[in-house]
C-alpha cells in the first residue's frame, strides 16, 4: 500500500473517533445541564 493511503486512513479513522467521543460527551453534558436546572430552578426537562 502507498504510505499516502494509510495516512489518509489513519487521518479518517482519528476524525471518525473524535466525532463520536463529541456527540457522546455531549449528549451526557446536555442531559446532565437539563436535570442540573430542573433541581435548581425547576425547569422543566423538555425546555
């Protein structure tokens, strides 16, 4: 294989895993701040 070639995969697979570790970080983040202001001000979830 072309040393080109499985830089360029290296390269996708780093920005593949970066993407995912983003939306699951995010997703517990959101999740978290949404019952953080449900106990401190009563908020309501779906808001």
């Amino acid at each position: 294989m072309d040393i080109f070639m499985i830089i360029f995969f290296l390269l996708e697979a780093v920005v593949g895993l970066a993407s995912s570790l983003y939306i699951l970080v995010s997703l517990f983040a959101t999740i978290g701040y949404k019952i953080y202001r449900k106990c401190k001000f009563g908020i309501s979830l779906y808001n």
